[in-house]
C-alpha cells in the first residue's frame, strides 16, 4: 500500500539528493542514494543496553554515533567541506571493531531440527544485522554535507496531520484534507526559510502569496 502512495505522490520519480529515512522498505525499494536515520538507532540501542547491561556493544555504538555526530556539526560550524579522511576512516574503523564484538556475543539462531520458514532472530541481533549490512547508509552522514544524522525534522513536519486526526477524527472531504496539507506544507516552509509567518499569510490572502527559495 505505502509502494502505491508514494508512487501517486510522484514526489520521488524527479528526485535527485540523498533518501534519508528509518529503514523503511517502500523508499528502499527506490534506485537513490540512501541514508538512515540515526536517532532510531539510538533509541534501538538504548534499549538494548537498558535491558542488557553485561553486552557493551550498544553503549559503545551509541558513543560513536553521538562523537562522529559532534565531529561532522564541529566541521560545519567551521565551514568546512567534510571530515578529514583520517577522521572518517578511524570512525568506520571503530564502527566495524563494535559490530564484530557484537556478533560474537549474538550470533544467528540456528534451525532446529524439523522446522521450517524463517528462523526468528533477537532483536539485537537484527539490529547487528542492519548496522554491518547498511554500514554506507548509516555513516553516510560523515561524507556528505547533505545528509543529517536523522530524518527528525520529515517526522516534525507529518506530525501535525496525525495530531489533527487525533483530535478532530478526520476531515470531512478530501478537499479539506487536501486544504489542510498545503497550507501546513506552505507555513512549514516559510518557517525553514526564516520569513515571518504572519506576514507570509497576509501576502497569501492579497493574492501575493511568497515563493519559497528552492536552492
């Protein structure tokens, strides 16, 4: 359902920067580049380290995740175009050191005998899994000046039709809906952009409405 969504979007069919979201199998299945969204992976690891105190590798991994977000907010602050080479490759070093710590201490389940289908992992083993098999995804925020160390901000910006929805039911036409989304696309916008809202709103209603800077 969501693959069709997004397709009648045709919001991703022009598109040509970086897919930053959480994992999520509809935008994967997009030819892009891709980036994950790291405070989903905190909040994994949290939990994990919450539950098992005796495993390090999570604590370890969100230390480094947090020390290579510094690292790339410090080299932005200075204007500078990406992390050394030194620093990026010493980070996915460490990173690499953390997960085979990991898969040392949780392996794969194995089949038992006369079972069929898929074997049902631990947590911290999918999410071990996830970390090794898209290291690129997840890291991607070192080497590109593009890419943020998460997707927060898309989550800002679709909660407020959830919030509406939970406090008004929902919309009674699709024409409402469609109100709704624009103008809270447009006013979101215009808050990015730094333009005073009010006077955003009063040029829209005098048939000025402002054009949001695209580049």
């Amino acid at each position: 359902m969501w693959c069709e969504v997004l397709d009648a979007f045709g919001l991703l069919a022009p598109f040509a920067g970086v897919l930053a979201h959480d994992h999520w199998s509809a935008c994967q299945r997009y030819p892009y580049w891709h980036a994950f969204c790291n405070a989903h992976h905190l909040r994994e690891l949290t939990a994990i380290a919450e539950r098992s105190p005796s495993q390090p590798w999570a604590t370890d991994t969100i230390a480094l995740l947090c020390q290579a977000n510094a690292l790339v907010s410090e080299a932005q602050a200075k204007d500078l175009k990406a992390l050394s080479t030194g620093d990026i490759e010493r980070l996915r070093i460490r990173y690499d050191t953390i997960l085979t710590e990991a898969e040392a201490g949780h392996p794969p389940r194995s089949r038992r005998p006369g079972t069929h289908g898929r074997i049902k992992q631990s947590l911290a083993c999918n999410l071990i899994r996830r970390l090794r098999e898209h290291r690129n995804e997840v890291l991607r925020f070192l080497t590109d000046r593009r890419v943020p160390f998460n997707n927060n901000q898309a989550e800002r910006d679709l909660r407020m039709p959830k919030l509406k929805q939970k406090v008004s039911g929902c919309s009674r036409s699709e024409t409402g809906g469609d109100a709704f989304a624009i103008i809270r696309s447009c006013l979101s916008t215009c808050r990015k952009q730094s333009d005073d809202l009010f006077n955003s709103l009063v040029l829209t209603f005098q048939g000025q409405p402002p054009m949001p800077q695209l580049e």
